[in-house]
C-alpha cells in the first residue's frame, strides 16, 4: 500500500512538473483544499531541487503553462 502511495504521488510530480501545479477552486472543499495546496508545495521544491528553477522562472511557467484560468 505504501509502495503504491509514493509511486502515485511521484507519479503527480512528474505530470506535475510538466504541466504546471494543481489549481485551487471556490468549489473545492478543506480536505481538497489542502491536499492541492501541498501537493503545489511538493511540486515547487521538486522543480528548485531538481531543475534549479528560480522564483521568476516559477511565475513565467504559472503563466504560461498552468491550467487555472
């Protein structure tokens, strides 16, 4: 069961660093809220680490690559 709990949410950060982060909605309850919200923090420090992204390079990839409209 925990094997499968990592390799999901490896697997997110491997969409996640493509596509961008997972967007917050109105609509969204606490629990989902809160998920997104860290699997975003999760994301951004995979991107600093890993790729060596800077703040100004996170905000052009929000811009132009992430889903929230």
């Amino acid at each position: 069961m925990n094997k499968l709990f990592v390799i999901g949410i490896l697997g997110l950060l491997l969409v996640g660093s493509v596509s961008g982060y997972s967007c917050i909605y109105q609509e969204d309850n606490y629990a989902v809220k809160e998920f997104k919200n860290n699997l975003n923090i999760i994301g951004i420090r995979h991107d600093i680490e890993t790729i060596g992204l800077t703040e100004e390079a996170i905000i052009i990839k929000l811009k132009y690559f992430g889903p929230c409209r």
